[in-house]
C-alpha cells in the first residue's frame, strides 16, 4: 500500500468513527435498553474483558503517567483518573470520540488530571514519555502496525498495552460483512505468530500475550 493510500484511510477510519461516535459510547452504557444492549452483551464482550486486562496490567495507577492512545469515549483515562493516575492523556483524531470524552472528563471532575489531544498518533509531537500507554480497539484499522508500534514504544518507559484481533471462524467473516454493507471500511487481523513477529520487529526487550478468551485476540504487553 502507498503513503498515499495509507493515508486515505486513516482518514477513512477517522470520519467513520466521528460518525459512529454516540453507537461506540452505547457499548460501556449500562443504561442501555432493547436490542443495542443484547447485542452489546453478547457480541462485544471482548471489548469489556480487554478492558479489564488493561486495568489488571496497569494494576495500581496511583502516580503514574499514562497515555491511551485512540481514547475514544474517554472510559479508560477517567477510570485510570479515578484510580489516582498522576496525568493521564487521551489521544484521537476523531472529534466525535472527543467530544464524548470531554464531557464524561467533566462530568467525573477529572480535569485536573485528564486531558485530551486531538491528532492522528503518527503525527503526535510530544517531549514526554509515559509509564504506560494503551491502544485497545485501535490496531483493528491499522494499514501500517509497524510504524504505530514503533510510536508506542518511543513515548512509553514502562509499558506498552495493546490490543490485536485475530482472526475467527464465525465473528471474523461477520464483521468483515458487517463493515462491508455499512461502509465501514477495512478491519485487519492478526495470529498470534504475526504480533509475535511485529512484537519482535520492533524490538521489545520483553513481551507477553494475553488472550482475550471471549473473542480472538490478544493484548500485547510489552517493556520497550
Ligand atoms: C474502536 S475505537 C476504541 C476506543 C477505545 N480505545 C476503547 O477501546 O474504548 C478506536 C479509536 O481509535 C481511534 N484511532 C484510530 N486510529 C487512530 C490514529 N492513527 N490516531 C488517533 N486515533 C486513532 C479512532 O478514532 C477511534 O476512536
């Protein structure tokens, strides 16, 4: 693919989750109602259980500096605020996500220690390095994983929590239609010798995989 093409879609991925903002938000909404709520609790149960691998891998955020990258709705950075994180900065290049996580940060009181930045992460200029920073539900729309691991890598001293879907037999081809008919765009998968090989690639001095065992994937957590 060309830097060109890459680029076309990361755009793509953008406009697509600025309209799909207020339906992302839905899925942490336990006051959800009817069908979207079934859906969510039977279909999306690997978004809370990664969720829950990230909050046991950060374990005590007290002081800690943390970067989530892709933040979406905001849920991780104001639960990791509520847990006494020292700073915590949410990154996305959708405003729709944003606005979300605006909000749920004022609402909650966390504005002295959530703060937001809206960029495309490959973009991203910052001076500072984080104990730890989290990409989950963010390498599902990536062209080029290399370079965005490589990123996380560089901003991070402690470590480096993301998330990887793999392929399925029956979910995988069901998303992949899904997104087709409602023009969502591409959704990339991984085994876990292709995170293994990028994992390596960019030259991690330790990592583990997690699996998320209610869908396919894993959470790679990684040491730079
Ligand atoms: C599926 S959502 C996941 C949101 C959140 N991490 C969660 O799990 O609740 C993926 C988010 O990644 C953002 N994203 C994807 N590629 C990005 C990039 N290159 N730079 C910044 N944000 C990006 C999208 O805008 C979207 O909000």
């Amino acid at each position: 693919m060309t830097t060109n093409e890459m680029e076309k879609e990361l755009e793509f991925v953008n406009r697509r989750f600025d309209r799909d903002a207020g339906v992302f938000e839905a899925i942490y909404n336990d006051e959800e109602k009817g069908f979207t709520r079934w859906f969510n609790k039977n279909f999306r149960k690997p978004i809370y259980e990664r969720f829950d691998i990230a909050m046991n891998t950060v374990g005590d955020a007290r002081g800690k500096s943390i970067i989530d990258v892709g933040c979406g709705t905001g849920v991780y950075i104001t639960n990791l605020g509520q847990k006494g994180a020292k700073s915590v900065l949410g990154v996305d290049f959708s405003e729709g996500m944003l606005r979300i996580a605006g909000e749920r940060i004022k609402k909650l009181n966390l504005e002295k220690t959530c703060s937001l930045r809206r960029a495309n992460f490959l973009e991203l200029e910052t001076p500072e390095k984080f104990d730890y920073s989290i990409a989950m539900g963010v390498f599902d729309y990536l062209p080029d994983p290399v370079t965005f691991l490589n990123k996380l890598k560089s901003v991070t001293t402690g470590k480096v929590i993301a998330s990887f879907p793999s392929h399925s037999l029956i979910r995988g081809p069901l998303r992949k239609l899904r997104y087709i008919l409602t023009s969502r765009g591409n959704v990339y998968y991984y085994s876990k010798a292709d995170i293994e090989k990028l994992a390596k690639m960019v030259g991690f001095s330790h990592f583990e995989l997690v699996p998320v065992k209610t869908g396919s994937g894993f959470v790679l957590v990684a040491t730079p």
